[in-house]
C-alpha cells in the first residue's frame, strides 16, 4: 500500500466509484438477492475507504478492498435486519477478494452488470424508474445528478428509486439475464437504458469520466447485449445501430473540447484526433446492419437511423463533402419512427446545411411552444438567423440560450457567439454610415 494524503485517497475512492461501482454493487447483489441492502453496503464501503486510506495508504487492488468491506457490511444488515440466515452464511463463507473480483458462473456471458441492467428494465418496473435505476447502480449516479437528468426534486428521485427496488423484492423479480424467448420483450428498455448509460458519460468528457471509463463500459454492455440477439432480427439490428452510434460519437470524443474546455463544434474539429479504429468500427456496423435490413425485410429502428446520421458526417475525409440532402431524408425517416421535437430541431438544421436555411427558421418557429425553455432551441435559432444576415436577431437568440444554458462552458459559447454577432451588426452599420456619407 502507498500512503497518501486526504485528497489523494479520495481521488483513489472516486476513480473505483467511477470505474468499478457496477462490477462491486453487482457481486454484492449477486451474493445477497437484495438490492437496497447491495446499494447500503457498497456505499458505506466508499465511506470507509475515505476514512482509513488517507492513513492506511491505498490498497494493492482498491476494487477488490471496496467488494470485500462491502460483502461485510451487507452480512451486519442482513442479520440487523432479520434476513435469511442463509444468505448471510454464504457470504461469510465467502474468501475475502484479495487481488481481482472473480466473476460468477450464474451468468453464462461472465457479466454480472448486464444483468443489472435486465433486472432494472423489467416491465414490472415503472418505465420512468427503469434508467435512473440502471444509472445508480451501474454507473453510481449521484441522486443530485439523477434529479437533474430527470427533471425532478431530489426526495421525488430517491422515492423513485426506492419504490423501484421495493418491486424488485416483493415481486421477486429474479437477479439475471432473461433467456432467448424472453429477450425481445425487454430489448427496447434495455436499449434506452445502454443509450442513456453512454449518453450520460459522453456528456461530460472533462468531467468525472475524463479518461472515458464510463462510456467504455457502457460500449462493453452494449456489446455483450448485443452477442445475446439472434442474428437478422430487429432487436439486434437495433442493437448495431446502437453500437455504432456509440462507437461514432465516442471515437469524437478527444476532438469535442479545446484544452480549456469549451466544447468545439463539429465542422471545426480536428479529424486528426478521432480514434479512427472506434470510426471504422462504427462505419462498418451501420453498413452492414443496413445492407441486413434491406436484403432481409427488416425493418431498422430509430437507433439505426441515428446511427446512420452520424455515419454521413463522419464517413466524408471533409466536412464539406458531408451529403446534407441525404441526412435531411434520414432526418424525416427518423421523425415518422420516433417524432419529437428534438428530431424536428435537428432535422431543420440539416435543412440549413443543406442550403435552405429558410425553411429551417420556419421549423424551428414551430417548435417554440414546445422547446421556448431549452437552449439548443435558441442557440439553433441564433445560427440559422446568423446564416441569414438577421445579426440582430442572432445575438439575441444567442443571449437567451446563453441565459438557460445548464454550465458555464455552454453559457461561454453562446455568450461569444452574440458578441461576433453583435460585431456584425456593428460592422455592417459602420458600412452603411459610410456609404450614407
């Protein structure tokens, strides 16, 4: 063991937390069939790292010292709380993990996290407790964090997750991965749930999982639920779309942000820093899942759609040879699979790139009912009336939507973009006045 300061320790604990809490919550529940007793334990593990390493020094292999104080502590709640006897002896009778976690031979595919992931989406489970459930135990996600995603006070998410857990026991729902017959009833909820896994990581690429750990691992589920679909059905069409478009965002993900943080747009990012393998990867899955669909009569599903949007921007060596008349077309396919306002914004800035930024003002107007409280909306606003000559207007948009922006990065860039707006006009007025004399 190494002997570290406080801050240092709790940088050790937050690096397990956010690498290993599925891994860890997933033995624990493994071992205890309770999962609240599971989330109880593994958190005051962490606790405990926190308190003893800053003196103790850091562990030969941290995880393994977290699952091990946790399978302890989950044995004094058993018993505490009056549980089966026989739960709490085969954990005591469990070796304590003194290098790497074992995996368990219950789950033929050797992941237990998967099967968090199955459990958490089971249709006995209120869908809109089914992917804050997946998060906090998976990836660890805060209450705070999870209030926030979801829209809703922090009690109101604890009690979410607490009824969710409390379905799990009283329903007996079983702890595992589902078998063929049972895998396409639950394929879509466990979709949105490894989307919103990864969409949640990809989000805060100088955060948290700066290194990318967090997306890795859903990447890692999504492929091991995907070896689970028989070949040239829907579900697992769906499933390489939805590989792929993981795989063609994450590869973006060294160029999406300058060193200071703030995000890069994507006509401006330097393709030199994509991780080509991830791209090629991603580019090869939309081919083939396309080529699938059309020889076999099967239809795609919105992840593939999204997936092969993404494969056109990424597929040109320039972005100016990215064919914008083509992601329109998939744009308008996606809005009669899954039609929301967020589809029609974006498709409305595909009509703009694709030289009509007219009729994308026109879409986007149509929106404001729905998105007046959502700053991409006016950001979007902001660069189509730009493209138009409207500055003015532009900064304004850009003032708004600088006024919702949820971070201080976002809230910059907006911030920036009216100033070059309002540069503009000043410019142009300077012009006028000019040829006026």
């Amino acid at each position: 063991m190494a002997v570290l300061g406080a801050d240092h320790a709790a940088a050790a604990v937050r690096a397990v937390a956010a690498s290993e809490h599925g891994r860890i919550l997933a033995t624990v529940i493994g071992a205890t069939g309770d999962w609240a007793i599971a989330e109880d334990a593994v958190q005051d593990a962490l606790e405990r790292a926190l308190a003893r390493w800053p003196e103790d020094g850091v562990p030969r292999n941290p995880a393994a010292w977290i699952t091990t104080v946790a399978r302890r502590r989950a044995i004094d709640l058993l018993r505490s709380r009056g549980a089966a006897e026989r739960a709490a002896a085969r954990l005591a009778a469990e070796p304590a993990l003194d290098d790497e976690p074992t995996e368990r031979s219950a789950f033929p595919h050797g992941d237990e996290r998967l099967a968090l992931v199955f459990t958490a989406c089971h249709p006995a489970i209120a869908p809109d407790a089914r992917a804050a459930l997946a998060l906090r135990t998976v990836l660890g996600v805060s209450i705070e964090r999870l209030a926030r995603l979801f829209g809703v006070g922090e009690a109101a998410m604890q009690k979410r997750l607490v009824r969710a857990r409390a379905k799990i026991a009283h329903a007996g729902i079983p702890y595992r991965v589902p078998g063929p017959a049972e895998l396409p009833a639950r394929a879509e909820g466990v979709r949105q749930v490894l989307y919103g896994l990864y969409a949640i990581a990809h989000a805060e690429p100088t955060g948290d999982d700066a290194d990318g750990s967090a997306a890795d691992e859903a990447i890692r589920l999504t492929r091991l639920c995907r070896s689970l679909m028989a070949e040239g059905t829907h579900e697992r069409l769906e499933l390489d779309g939805l590989l792929a478009l993981m795989l063609l965002q994450h590869a973006r993900r060294a160029a999406r942000t300058s060193d200071d943080g703030t995000p890069v747009p994507f006509v401006e990012q330097d393709r030199a820093l994509w991780h080509a393998e991830a791209a090629a990867e991603g580019l090869a899955l939309v081919d083939d899942a396309l080529a699938t669909a059309a020889q076999g009569g099967v239809p795609g599903g919105r992840h593939l759609v999204q997936a092969a949007i993404a494969a056109e921007h990424m597929r040109p060596l320039l972005p100016a040879r990215i064919d914008h008349e083509r992601v329109v077309e998939l744009y308008r396919v996606l809005e009669r699979i899954d039609p929301s306002p967020h589809v029609t914004l974006n498709r409305a800035i595909a009509q703009a790139n694709a030289g009509d930024a007219a009729a994308g003002l026109d879409a986007l107007d149509g929106l404001r009912p729905a998105l007046d409280g959502h700053p991409l909306l006016h950001a979007a606003r902001g660069d189509l009336l730009a493209r138009l000559g409207r500055d003015a207007e532009a900064a304004a948009c850009f003032r708004a939507a600088a006024d919702l922006a949820p971070g201080e990065r976002e809230r910059r860039g907006y911030r920036d973009a009216a100033a070059a707006a309002d540069a503009r006009c000043e410019t142009g007025q300077a012009q006028s006045d000019s040829a006026a004399r």
